[in-house]
C-alpha cells in the first residue's frame, strides 16, 4: 500500500463495518475493513473494527456515511 489511509468508522460490530463499507463502495469509494479483535475472547465482541478509505476521499466517505447510513 503506498497511498495513504485513514480511518473513518469505528465499531465492535463487524456487520456495520461491512455495511459501510458497502455503501462507500455504491459510491465508488474504495474501502476496506480492519479488525483488532480479542483472540483471547473471540466470542465477547471485544475488538474494534475499523472502516479505512484513502485520505483524499475522507471527507466525501464521512458525508456519505452521516447522510446515508441508517445502521449506526
């Protein structure tokens, strides 16, 4: 990865992160999805997964998401 990321959602629930990361997609916004959960307690649901987009594309991924996400 040479081009820059940044990270613009933040969840325990992976499904939301995929949900977003979905809709950016709709919008041709490339996206992916991180995810620092517990190994030691997978099954708790103590983990962070984060949805990153490129840093040029932040600011309209943010917009997207606050308009047009009825998930979070």
């Amino acid at each position: 990865m040479t081009e820059n990321w940044e990270s613009i959602y933040s969840t325990p629930l992976p499904h939301r992160a995929e949900l977003a990361k979905a809709l950016l997609l709709e919008h041709d916004i490339p996206a992916v999805v991180t995810t620092s959960q517990s190994s030691s307690y997978p099954t708790i649901g103590w983990g962070k997964n984060e949805v990153h987009v490129l840093v040029k594309d932040a600011i309209l991924a943010k917009v997207i998401l606050e308009n047009e996400a009825t998930f979070s």
